[in-house]
C-alpha cells in the first residue's frame, strides 16, 4: 500500500517570503501582525504557520533573505577594491544607493524591524547582525594596519565603529526623507575621518 501524498502548497513559497520581506521592512517587527502577513501573503494563518513556523522563525527567514538580496553589496564593495579605503568608500556611496531605492521602503529591514520591538530575541539577533559587522570591519582595519596601508596608531575599533555608525545614520535619514544625493555627500563627508592612506 502506498503512502498518501500531502496537499501541496497553494502558493509560491519564494513569493511569499518576498513580500514578508517588503512588510517587515516597511513596518518593522513589532507592527507587522501574523493577520496582515496572512492577508499579503496571500494565505491563510494556517498555511502560513505550517510553511513558516511562527511569526519569529518566519522572521529569521525574513533577514536572511534580506541580508542576500539587498545588504551582499557590504561585502561586495569591500572585496572588489585594491585597498580597503576604497572598498569603504564605494560601500558608503553603495549604502546611500540602496537605502534610497525606488520602489522598496527606505532605510535598512536590520535597523528599521528593531524599533520598538518588545521581543528580546529579535532584538538581540538584529544587535548581532549590527555587531558582527563592526568586528568584521575591525578586523579589516588592522589587517590594513598591519600591512602599511593605514598608518600605526589607527584607531580600528573606533574607526569601525565610526564607519557602521554611519552606515546606520545614512539609512536612518533616508528612512526620514533624504534623498539619495543628500546621502551620497554624507559618506563623502564621513571619507575625511577616514585616515590618509600610507601608500
């Protein structure tokens, strides 16, 4: 006797995990109920449970995803330029690009989804994401250091700290209204703190 098969799914899963994206993004963690996910989704709470688990697992889901569609820029920049300078200066001007893209809500889903959100949980994964980030950046920095690039002496904590503050202050103002121009003579601006390459 063989086994029955299941229902199969009445939606595109991929789809669907895109427009979660869109609606965390837009609203952050807090505001974007499972009955509103339902309803954009286009699938009932049980559905959406069975496919995703809870409201938070669907979230996790949901950074991930943005982390690759719309943040691989970060990593990129750094890695396709001959210096590290460069490679921060291009990931400024990049940030202020994407943060500013038409038809997407403006700012950054990983700083915008943990406003006031009552979950220690998102938050404290959201925070790592952030912090990751700056010891990531860090790291770099002193590898720069160390190979003559950046003069002895560099700061690189508060230096990779500086840089991903401003990264946040570029998607917050955009979040706010800036446009991209405005943002593009922020990281320009923010470039002067950087210290003068040795070579």
């Amino acid at each position: 006797m063989t086994s029955r098969r299941g229902r199969p799914r009445q939606f595109d899963r991929d789809d669907a995990l895109r427009t979660a994206v869109m609606l965390f993004w837009e609203r952050g963690y807090e505001a974007t109920s499972i009955n509103d996910l339902s309803e954009a989704m286009g699938i009932g709470v049980p559905s959406l449970y069975a496919a995703f688990g809870s409201k938070r697992e669907l979230f996790d889901e949901v950074v991930a995803e943005y982390t690759r569609q719309y943040r691989a820029f970060m990593q990129t920049a750094i890695a396709e330029e001959p210096t590290l300078t460069a490679g921060v200066r291009r990931l400024l001007h990049e940030a202020a690009a994407a943060v500013t893209r038409p038809g997407l809500p403006r700012g950054c889903l990983v700083i915008s989804a943990a406003t006031n959100t009552t979950s220690p949980e998102v938050e404290e994964g959201l925070r790592k994401l952030r912090t990751d980030g700056v010891e990531v950046l860090e790291s770099l920095i002193r590898r720069a250091v160390a190979a003559g690039e950046l003069p002895p002496g560099t700061d690189a904590s508060g230096l990779a700290h500086y840089v991903c503050a401003t990264l946040q202050g570029i998607a917050q103002q955009a979040r706010d209204g800036a446009d991209r121009g405005t943002l593009e003579t922020i990281a320009a601006l923010a470039m002067h703190a950087w210290p003068a390459p040795t070579r």
